[in-house]
C-alpha cells in the first residue's frame, strides 16, 4: 500500500515537518550552502581557486557567527561540542583556509 493520498500529493503532516526542519536548520543549510557553492564553483574554474577558496572560508566564518550568536537550539546541526570550541574550530579553519589562498601565488 502506498502512503500517498489518491491525488498523489504527499501527505499535510509529511510536509509540515519538513517545513519545520527546513526552518530549525537553516542556519547550517546556510553554511553547507556556502561550502557546497565553494566546491561547485572549484570544480568548474579550476583558474580562479583563489574565489573558491574565498567563499569556503565565508561560509566556515559565517557558521562561527551563526554558533557565537544564536542560543544552543536554535542552531541546529551546527553545534557539536561546547559554544567555545565550535566557534574557535570554524574560525580557525576559516582563517587558515583564507590565509592560504591569500599567500600562494
């Protein structure tokens, strides 16, 4: 049996959390957003690796101010471990990924 209506419409209450889930976690869909278009955009302009490793780092940058700023539920996935080392961890690692593309040549 299938657990579709026989419009063919998913179920209101399916939608309703997904809707819910969508909302409770958009600051880290915001953050893998901007990971996932860094590695798009890497993988189709190999040249410009600079731009790619730019937006990585703001997307790692904005994920520290998301778990600095935003009280523990409301943050979502991104909270892992305490507030403090979260937002150092994503920090640190934007600023080493920044730094990098910043000195290469």
């Amino acid at each position: 049996m299938s657990s579709r209506p026989p419009n063919g419409q998913p179920p209101a209450e399916i939608v309703e959390r997904i809707r819910r889930w969508l909302r409770a976690e958009w600051p880290f869909l915001s953050v893998v957003g901007l990971v996932g278009l860094s590695v798009v955009y890497l993988l189709f302009f190999h040249g410009h690796w600079r731009r790619g490793a730019a937006v990585l780092s703001a997307g790692l940058f904005l994920g520290a101010i998301f778990r600095a700023t935003l009280p523990a539920p409301r943050v979502g996935l991104l909270k892992i471990r305490s507030r403090t080392l979260d937002t150092v961890s994503l920090a640190v690692l934007g600023g080493v990924i920044l730094s990098v593309a910043i000195r290469l040549h």
